[in-house]
C-alpha cells in the first residue's frame, strides 16, 4: 500500500504539497509516506513544498504570519497547533510531535511573496503555530533563511519560541533590529521542572530559555518574556507563579504577559487524555472549568491577580 501512494508524488526532484501529504494520508495513513526520514530523535521528517509562505491571521496584533515547520517535537501537551493536524487528515496525538512537515522551499517563496510591489512591509509574526527554532532547525536552518530574506525586504518581524536556539542568529536579530526591527517572545510559561517535565517534554528546561533571553537582552536584542499558556492546577499556584515571575525579575529581562490555556476541539481530547494519565485527579474539575474551549474569564482574571500581585513584590 505504502508503495503505492508513491504515484500520489511526481518523480521529478521536488516534495510534495501538503495538499498531496493530506491526500496520501488519507489513502494510507502514515504509510502513504514513504520518503519521511527518521532521526536519531525518533521524529520522521517529511520534506514538502508550499505555494505561499506567508499567512493572514484575523483577531490577532499582527496581519502576518509565517511558521517554517508543520508538528513540533517540543510536544508540548497543551499546544493549540495540534488541532491543524485534522488538514492534513491526521490526529492531534502524537504524530503532532512525531511527525515534522519541513516546508523546504520556504525561503526562496517568502522571497518572492516579500520582493512584490504590493508588500507593505507589515510585521510579520514567526512561530504562531509551531516553533521556528524546535531542534530540527539546526539542520535546516529554514527560519534563518527566512530572517535574511526578511531583513533584505526591509520588513519588520517577532520570534515566539521556546528554542535557546535562537541564541545563533544574535547576528541577525541585531541587524534587523537596526533596520526594520525585530523581537523575541521567549516563552517560559512556569520554572516548575516537574511541570516543564510534564507538559512540555520536548522542550529544554525552563532555566536555559530564560538564560538564552537574557543573553539575546544583553547583546541589544528586543526580547521579552511570555508565561503563556498557565495550565489551571498544574501551574497555576502562588508558589509556582512567584517562582517563576521571580525567576525572570531576577534575569532581568522584561515581563511580556499571561494567559491561561485554552482547548479547543481536537486539542481538548488529546490534553484530557493526558489528563487522565498524567494527573487523573484534575479531570472532574477541567471537565467543569471548560464547559467550552475557554475558562471562565472570572477564572481566568484571578489567575492574572496572582500574576500581577507578583509582579509588584
């Protein structure tokens, strides 16, 4: 079977599209790809080919976005981009962080996307959906190309991660920041290591991303600092939250903002599933808290009081 979904990709030297990924899933499941490459993290890659580089968000601050890889190995348990795995005919479990789409020719098409006379150099947003600086991008280096290609453009962007990665592209950030402008949201939603362990487990420990922050901060890069999402009973305590919101006045760096997770369908069933696994005695009350893909606002209210209560010791 896995052979013959071959006949789904043309045999001359380029990758599929992720609409031809989608059609051969849904033929044979994974099987119907055959040329995904699978590394030593145990993560298959499946080269493709995109038609557009950037995409237009609605009800976000900025218009633009752009996210060099499909699925993340960061495997982060409360991830909203799980629930895009249904495009492309797959679950939001694991072939989220075990699945990696690299979008190969993303470079040379935001290039010409950006070189159009109708661009207008709005800011463009970098790892919405998945992290532009998950381990693979050591091998790729898919969102440094696209960092060239953005400052040549004379186009304005900002970098959401958990990657210390990012520390390789000082370089970069710092002529952007000369020029059109650029900054990095780095991500650390709780210094709790038995939290990290749990929820984000593919991700590096907490400390290292606030350390990568502080030198990025240090070398003159525009960088701050996100505790997003905050999982309701996970890492949601006082303690937690005075742990890690002193954690980063202690760095130094500056303090972005919070929020509280939000499921909604096709994230909700794979994050109730590791509920049950991980902290079964949490189930009954999520199952109350979201009623829909939000908390209550109230809910969500009290935990930004403990955030800012915090945030003025």
């Amino acid at each position: 079977m896995a052979r013959a979904q071959l006949s789904l990709f043309p045999e001359a030297a380029h990758a599929p599209t992720l609409r031809d990924v989608a059609e051969a899933v849904r033929a044979a499941g994974i099987d119907g790809l055959p040329d995904a490459t699978k590394r030593a993290d145990q993560a298959r890659y499946q080269e493709v080919h995109v038609r557009s580089a950037l995409a237009e968000a609605k009800g976000m601050p900025f218009r633009w976005t752009l996210n060099p890889y499909r699925g993340c190995t960061h495997a982060c348990e409360y991830c909203y981009a799980r629930k895009y795995q249904r495009h492309l005919e797959l679950d939001a479990g694991d072939t989220f962080s075990t699945l990696i789409f690299v979008k190969q020719n993303l470079p040379q098409v935001l290039k010409r996307d950006v070189e159009r006379a109708s661009w207008e150099r709005e800011v463009v947003a970098i790892g919405t959906a998945t992290d532009p600086y998950q381990p693979i991008e050591g091998h790729y280096k898919l969102t440094r190309k696209c960092l060239e290609v953005l400052i040549e453009a004379g186009t304005p962007f900002s970098i959401t991660t958990k990657g210390p990665m990012v520390v390789r592209d000082i370089d970069l950030l710092l002529r952007a920041s000369s020029r059109a402008g650029a900054r990095v949201n780095m991500s650390i939603p709780s210094m709790d290591e038995a939290a990290w362990a749990k929820l984000e487990p593919g991700t590096a420990p907490p400390a290292q991303r606030l350390r990568a922050a502080k030198t990025l901060m240090d070398a003159g890069v525009e960088v701050g600092v996100m505790m997003m999402p905050l999982v309701p009973g996970i890492t949601t305590s006082r303690s937690s939250i005075e742990k890690t919101v002193g954690a980063i006045r202690d760095a130094g760096v500056p303090f972005i903002g919070s929020c509280v997770t939000h499921l909604e369908p096709g994230v909700r069933e794979h994050f109730f599933g590791f509920l049950r696994k991980a902290f079964p005695e949490l189930v009954d009350g999520y199952e109350r808290l979201y009623q829909g893909s939000y908390a209550p606002a109230s809910y969500a209210e009290a935990v930004k009081n403990v955030v800012r209560g915090c945030l003025e010791k």
